[in-house]
C-alpha cells in the first residue's frame, strides 16, 4: 500500500456536525401501492425495501427546496452550533451528489447563502458516496498546514427526482423484472443535508480531535453503479460483495498504523441492513456499536456519514474513540477516526 493511502493528523478536530431532515415522509408502503400492477406482472411481492433493505421510509424535499438550500441549512445550523461566525471560514467544500448544474458550483450558491467572507476558498467536490468523508480530509490537511483557521464542509441530497422519474419508467408495461431490481437501490434513498465545522484543535480543546486514517480504492469494479438524477442502475450484489472486500482490504492496511478492533462506535456509510450486517460481520464490528438512520432516512448518499454522527453525537462521550467509515461508488473506500 502506497503511503499516501494512511495518513494522521496533528491539530484538526471537529467543532460540530449538525444533519437537517427533509420534511416529507415518503414510505416503502408508498412505493410499494404505486409499483404493485408492475410487481403482479413481473412476478415480485411488495415489502422488499423493508425486508431486505430494512428501508421502511424515506424523505423528500418540497420541489422549490434545492440541494445548495439543503446544504446551506445544514451549513448554518452547523456553524451556530460551533459558534463560528461565517467571516472567520477559510475553506467551504460541497461534497452533494446531487447538483441541479455543471456550471457554476453548488459552492458558491451555499457561499453566498451562508454570507462567507470573500477570502474564503470554496469549491465542489464529488466522489459519489464518499465526498464528505474526503472533504473532511482536505479539510484537515489544510488546518494541519496552517493556512486556514476554520473550515466548513457541506452537502444536500435529494431523492426526489430520480425515484419519481424511476417510478414513472417501473410502471409503463414495458419494465422487466430485471429493471425492477436494477432500480431497486434507486428507490432507498434518502433526502437530507449534513455539515461539519472543523478547526485547529490547538485552538479548541473542546473539540473532537481528528486522529488519523486510512483510504483505499478498487476502480475496477466503476460501472456497478451509474446514475444521474434521471436514471441510476445498480448491481446490488455484485456492488455489495466488491464493497464488502474493498472494505476489508482497507482494514487490514489499516491495522499496521490503527488498532480499531474494539472501538465505542462505528459509523458506517447507511446503505441497508444486508450491507450493514456484511460490512460489520466481515470487519468483526459489534453491531450494538453501529447507529443506524437508513431504516426512516434511506441511503442519504455522502451527507449519511455526517448525518448519522449528527444524529448520535449526544449519545458519544469525551474520549471516547469514534470511526466514521465510508465507501462510494467507483470504487473508494476511507476509513477516519474521531477521538470524542
């Protein structure tokens, strides 16, 4: 493994994390009553998102919400909780998915919202599900060199478009049983919006310190899962069984610099219960020591990490040692540990 793939850090630490929900429930049931001729004549039951995906609901965003809006209300609620004042931002990372254009950058849309200084550095960048975890790395990597004090990363997603757009393409009397299960992981997504505050943990003691990490990638396997807002089409299986060893292959190069065995929490990227329960039996992970929100959140893309953090972080303890785990398709994987 080449050196670059670990890494530590000396002075980064978390100053907060908030997630923010979209405010329309959408369940499996719902899904489910729209999709049931298509079910009847391709030969599928209804009840697969929660029994095998442990989906039970999702959400999404009214139609005049965008995904820069999402990111900036996770943004700001992020930067209250931290007590920062948005002059004093060096560096804004979008990590979203989920774009409504090429051009210009979501950044500069949550830049502005947010009332960022003009020195402040911003930018998109994408890696399907795991651009906030390697927003967080950039981030970190800036803080260590000094030339940032405080840095912002953001993101917004919304499953709205692509599981209507699926919906519609599901019911039409050409759709096959197969293009039900490709679409399949298109239906559990989630909408949402997450956000982190990070700076010098010199300077703030009371923050949760950055440790270090471990990344690793296996791009061989870039087309089991290809999408737009439009249309995604997934291998579940075989992204699953790649996922499960890129997973594993990270651990074990990660145990030379790292002793996660017995960590106070893991939180891993919400995909399902199928990939929840692989990923922790194949690691040895307890999965008492697991947070889950995909069951009424879904697959929130690369905001689930953050998200999930957000949502426990009243559960976590001072000094106590947190891995946030993520993977994205293409494929990359990156694993960063949180000293609480």
């Amino acid at each position: 493994m080449s050196g670059n793939a670990t890494f530590q850090y000396t002075d980064t630490a978390v100053l907060s994390v908030s997630g923010v929900d979209a405010p329309q429930v959408v369940t499996s049931d719902e899904i489910d009553e729209q999709l049931a001729a298509t079910y009847d004549r391709v030969g599928l039951r209804p009840g697969m998102f929660e029994s095998l995906a442990g989906i039970s609901e999702r959400r999404w965003w009214p139609t005049d919400v965008t995904f820069a809006d999402a990111a900036a209300m996770a943004g700001a609620k992020a930067l209250a909780d931290a007590g920062v004042d948005p002059g004093q931002v060096g560096l804004l990372i979008d990590t979203s998915v989920c774009r409504d254009q090429l051009e210009p950058s979501a950044a500069v849309d949550v830049h502005q919202q947010l009332g960022l200084g003009s020195a402040c550095v911003n930018f998109d960048l994408s890696n399907a599900c795991l651009g906030f975890m390697n927003g967080m790395q950039l981030a970190a990597l800036m803080l260590d060199a000094g030339t940032i004090n405080y840095a912002l990363i953001v993101d917004g997603e919304g499953s709205r478009r692509p599981q209507e757009a699926t919906i519609r393409r599901l019911q039409q009397d050409s759709a096959t049983r197969k293009d039900v299960l490709d679409n399949f992981a298109t239906l559990t997504l989630g909408s949402g919006g997450a956000a982190m505050v990070l700076g010098r943990a010199s300077e703030h003691p009371e923050g949760h310190r950055f440790v270090g990490g471990v990344s690793r990638s296996a791009t061989e396997h870039n087309k089991l899962c290809v999408g737009d807002l439009d249309y995604m089409r997934t291998d579940s299986r075989g992204l699953l069984n790649a996922g499960v060893a890129l997973a594993l292959d990270t651990w074990r190069d990660s145990k030379e610099f790292f002793d996660w065995s017995n960590l106070d929490a893991y939180v891993i990227h919400q995909v399902s219960q199928v990939h929840t329960r692989e990923i922790a039996n194949a690691l040895g992970i307890d999965l008492a020591k697991v947070p889950l929100t995909f069951p009424l959140r879904g697959n929130i893309g690369p905001a689930s990490v953050p998200f999930t953090l957000a949502m426990n972080q009243s559960e976590f303890l001072p000094g106590q040692r947190i891995a946030c785990m993520g993977i994205g398709s293409g494929l990359n994987s990156a694993v960063i540990e949180i000293a609480w």
